[in-house]
C-alpha cells in the first residue's frame, strides 16, 4: 500500500508564514510539510494551525500530499494541532520525537478516536515519525511496525547527532550507521525510508554527492529546506529514462520466459529471475506515480 504514495520529496513549510505557504504552491515538491512544530515560535501556533485549515482547502495543489508536522507529546499542544487538523485535504501528520514504537502507537491510537468522534473511516490519516534520536534508530523496526498507518520514516540527522554527542562531519560517517538501519528496517516493513535534510542548501554540488549515496542506500525520497534543491532531487530519486527503458523490456522477457515454463532465464544475454523482475515492477510502478502526478 505505501508504494502507492510518490515521495521524492518532502518540503518543510513554516506554517505561520503565508507568503512561504503561497509560494510552496507554485513549487513541485510531492509533499509540503506544514510546520508547527520548530520553525514556528509559540504565539503563532494558533495561527498556523488556522493557516494550515484554509490551505488544505486550496484547488491548485497538483497533487502535493500535506502532512503537518505536529508538535510533540511533552508540548501541550498535541491534540490542538490533531484534533484541529485531521480535516478533508490533509493526508496525515508528521509525527516528532517518535522514540519507540510507544510513541507511534499512542499517536495512532489518538487519531482513530479523533476519526471516530468526526465520522471519518478508520486509517483515513497517516503517520511519518521523524527520527531524531539514538534510541530511536535503535528501536527502529518497532517504529516502523508499530502502526499500520506507517507508510514512511524520515530521518531528523541534527538531532540525532547532538544526541549522539557525535560531529556532523562533512563526510557523513557519523550518520551512516544510521542511515542504513533506517532503510534497511524501513524497507522490511514495507515502509519507505526517507532521508534526512542536506544541512548545506545552497552547495548544490554536495547535495548531488548526497543524493548518489542516498539512492545507492535505498533512500526514497528527501527531506528538503530549500525549493532551489527540489530539481536534483528529484532527477535523483526519479528512474531515468535507461532505467524505464530496461524494466519493460524485463518484463517482456519475463514474460516469454513464464511461458516457456522457465522461472529463471537467460534471453538475449540478460538474466531474468525473481529479483529482477521485482526490481522492474518497483520502476514501473513509481514512474506511473510521477505519470500521475503531472496529469
């Protein structure tokens, strides 16, 4: 089910500033993460919350997926921001400082009283937890598991290193380890892992170095602060025409070599088997994804 939600993309929007919010209409990112949360001092958390209800309610989105990003259980201001927001036009929240599979589990639990007090179906809203922490990437796969309304985790990497009392070094080996567990686990679960924000926005040479090993790590989209970065990012987690290119043709072999009654095959030098054939599928199915987006 998570496949079907295209996700190269998740732009931050501080959601108390209207000409950032006008602005994030006319950019192409897949999904605009309203903030509540830390970009927004406290006396404007009300207005965003506002801001966020009339935005929602907006035509000319061309199918940008909004999620909040809420702010976190300890605030106070949990169930304003939820019960306030879980409206028509949002697709789920942003869920912060998501330590253990506790933390998802109640946040979930909030939502399906929240859909049952309004009349809306059961897992109408989805959950992003951010992970920012340690313990969180220790605890990772339970996260991921711990609600069925899970279909991505991002990865918060300042917090994280501060927490680690580590140094964010240019490198980025002090966030490896946890970048490969987040897509590993993510990825057996069936959720997609989304990679953490490119702290330099305005080197646009390092983030195209980041983004080839993000990929290579099984990255599926991006966290992003800057819509100058959004182009790369997406030419980056989008298949190239090659890439389109080879899963049909798989596909077509694949399907010549079933009804030879082969399972694994070689036609025309290529190997066919059960990995491969998969893999296409996968390219196939988010190109038809970003296909509909433009529609």
């Amino acid at each position: 089910m998570n496949e079907t939600y295209l996700m190269r993309s998740l732009m931050f929007v501080p959601a108390h500033n209207e000409k950032l919010l006008e602005s994030a209409v006319r950019r192409d990112a897949d999904v605009l993460l309203l903030d509540i949360e830390d970009s927004v001092p406290y006396p404007d958390k009300q207005r965003s919350r506002d801001n966020i209800k009339a935005f929602a309610q907006r035509t000319d989105l061309k199918g940008k997926l909004l999620f909040p990003r809420v702010n976190d259980r300890e605030s106070g201001e949990l169930l304003k921001d939820v019960y306030q927001l879980t409206i028509d036009g949002i697709a789920g929240f942003m869920y912060p400082k998501s330590t253990k599979a506790e933390d998802v589990y109640f946040f979930g639990k909030l939502l399906e009283t929240i859909e049952y007090e309004k009349g809306y179906p059961i897992g109408t809203f989805k959950i992003i937890p951010l992970i920012e922490t340690t313990g969180a990437v220790v605890n990772i796969k339970e996260i991921c598991s711990a609600c069925t309304r899970v279909i991505a985790v991002a990865f918060g990497c300042e917090d994280y290193v501060t927490d680690l009392q580590g140094k964010h070094d240019i490198e980025g080996v002090s966030i490896m380890m946890a970048r490969n567990m987040i897509s590993a686990a993510a990825r057996s679960c069936g959720v997609l892992p989304i990679d953490t924000v490119h702290i330099r926005v305005h080197d646009l040479e390092d983030l195209e170095k980041n983004l080839k090993l993000s990929k290579t790590l099984g990255f599926e989209g991006m966290l992003v602060l800057n819509p100058k970065e959004l182009p790369l990012v997406h030419q980056y987690y989008s298949p190239t025409a090659d890439e389109v290119a080879w899963a049909k043709e798989m596909l077509e072999l694949a399907e010549e070599a079933k009804r030879e009654g082969k399972g694994v095959a070689v036609k025309d030098g290529k190997f066919i088997g059960p990995p491969m054939v998969k893999m296409a599928e996968n390219i196939l199915r988010k190109q038809q994804l970003i296909e509909n987006k433009k529609d």
